[in-house]
C-alpha cells in the first residue's frame, strides 16, 4: 500500500502553486488521504470513469466537497506535511492502517448487501423458444409426426423448474396407440431425465402442465422432449394441439453460488432416471415431491 503515495504527489503536487495560510490537521489529512485512495481505486477500475475527464474532475469535486475543503487547502497542506517526513510517515502509516482494516471488514462481509429473503428467493420465469408453432391440426392426411424438441441453452442450471404446456386433444378417429408427451433434461455428464405422460384418444380437450426440477448438481446441457409420442402408429391421424409453451422459472440470486459449486457439491443419484406415469395407471406424484409432476385437467 506504501506504493500509493508517489499516486498522491504526481496528482496534486503538479498543480501546487496556490499559496493558502489554511492548513487540514493530521487527522483531517489521514481522512481525505484515505478516502482519495477510495476514489483513485474506483476511477482506475471503471473505465466509464477512467476515460472521461469530467467524470473525474466532477468525483474529485465532491470530494473536497465532503472534507469542507477546496484544492488549495489540500495542496497547501500537502506541500507542508511532505516537508516534514516525519509527521507524513504518521498520517501515511494511518491511512495505511484504515485501508487494510476496510480491505478486512469487507472479506468478512462487513458491507456485503444483505437482501430480505423474499428478494434473495424471488423466483424469475421467462420463455424458452421451442421452434414450435403455438398450435397445429392434424387431419388424416397429414404426415405423422411425434413433434420433436429441442433446445440448447448456456443459461440452463441445475436446480431450474422447467415448465412444458400445452392443450391436447386427439380423436377418437386417430388410430395410434400408446399416447404419450415427455419432457427430457440433458445434464454436462451425459446423464438424462425424464418425465412422461399419457395421453388419450377421447376427443377431450386437455390441459397439460409438465413441471420438472433439474435436480442433478451438473450443468444443463439441453432439453428435449415430444409432445405427439405413440408406441404404436398405424391408420389416420387426427390430432389438435395448441397453447404450447415451454418456460424455465429460476432464482436469479443464486445462480452465481450454484455455478460456482456444480464440482464440488456431492451428487445423490436416485435410483431411476425416468418417472414414468403410464396410460390408465392411478399412480400420482407424492405432493411433497416437487422435483417432478403433471397436472391435467379436462377443459371439455
């Protein structure tokens, strides 16, 4: 820190030449020296401040501003204190002392901004593009297709809650059987999940909502998924789809932490990679598990 005291004198003692009776005490000098290595800090490390002259000129301002004094009074005291090394060395050492007990306070978290839980855990939920259209009809002399996605994305974490909905309805016409959709998390160690559900070929119109956690404690490499799969295709085709929407919910304040520490958090491998709720089964998500679920409802 010794080093900031050249910084101090090429500043200010080249543009010394006002001559002042004023002088600031010790004490006030130690003050001002310490805030100004603040201010010298900030200015060197923003380059919106560093490469804009008025911007500083306007900082170093408010700065004598705040210790009541003008630039003359400081460079005054300045040229005085300089001449008597002894005296300098203590204000120095002070200044010194101060910087390093705030460079302590702030390791320790003095200052860190302490956020209300309701704020750190706000959760953020946004539209992840599916390369879809928001609705389709298929007629008998469509071609058959199980709608494939895909999606890969830098931004998808662990502990994300991806929703996956849409509004499904297939004839009792359509001759596939084995109806169901799925949503798949690709994890960075080639591990993936799934959820899956049924669906049928009632001619009622359904609302689906896939709400799956990636709860592995790796990177989220993709998502991937259908929303038309059949075990069996044969005969017509006769399916309307619409509402699709696929939209990733997050907490933005820990996202920083959780990508920070996808190495070194232990992994828990359960013991099945797929929940599968198949056709006609009454097996339903436990309600306190809320890594994964599917929620259907019959609109008509």
């Amino acid at each position: 820190m010794r080093n900031w005291l050249p910084i101090v004198l090429i500043v200010f003692l080249s543009a010394c030449g006002v001559d002042t009776d004023e002088r600031m005490s010790q004490r006030e000098m130690r003050k001002f020296l310490t805030d100004l290595h603040l201010l010298e800090g900030i200015i060197m490390n923003d380059p919106a401040l560093s490469n804009d002259e008025r911007l500083e000129v306007y900082y170093y301002n408010a700065l004598f501003t705040k210790h009541g004094i003008t630039k003359a009074v400081f460079d005054s005291s300045l040229v005085f204190y300089t001449k008597q090394p002894k005296r300098f060395e203590r204000i120095y050492a002070g200044v010194i002392r101060s910087l390093e007990k705030l460079q302590d306070d702030v390791v320790a978290g003095k200052y860190e901004r302490v956020l209300a839980d309701s704020i750190r855990f706000q959760t953020f939920q946004y539209e992840l593009p599916l390369q879809l259209y928001t609705s389709y009809t298929f007629v008998p002399d469509s071609p058959r297709t199980k709608l494939p996605f895909s999606i890969k994305n830098v931004a998808l974490m662990s502990r994300d809650m991806y929703h996956l909905k849409f509004r499904l309805r297939r004839e009792p016409s359509d001759s596939s059987s084995g109806g169901y959709a799925a949503l798949r998390i690709h994890y960075a160690d080639g591990k993936v999940d799934t959820l899956s559900y049924p669906t049928r070929n009632d001619s009622i119109l359904r609302r689906y909502h896939f709400r799956f956690k990636a709860h592995r404690n790796f990177q989220v490499d993709s998502l991937s998924g259908v929303l038309l799969g059949t075990k069996q295709v044969k005969g017509k085709f006769r399916v309307y789809l619409d509402s699709i929407s696929l939209q990733r919910e997050y907490i933005p304040f820990l996202q920083d932490s959780l990508r920070n520490n996808l190495d070194t958090v232990p992994v828990i491998i359960l013991p099945a990679d797929t929940i599968d709720l198949s056709a006609g089964s009454a097996v339903k998500p436990r309600p306190a598990n809320r890594k994964a679920a599917v929620m259907q409802e019959d609109l008509r």
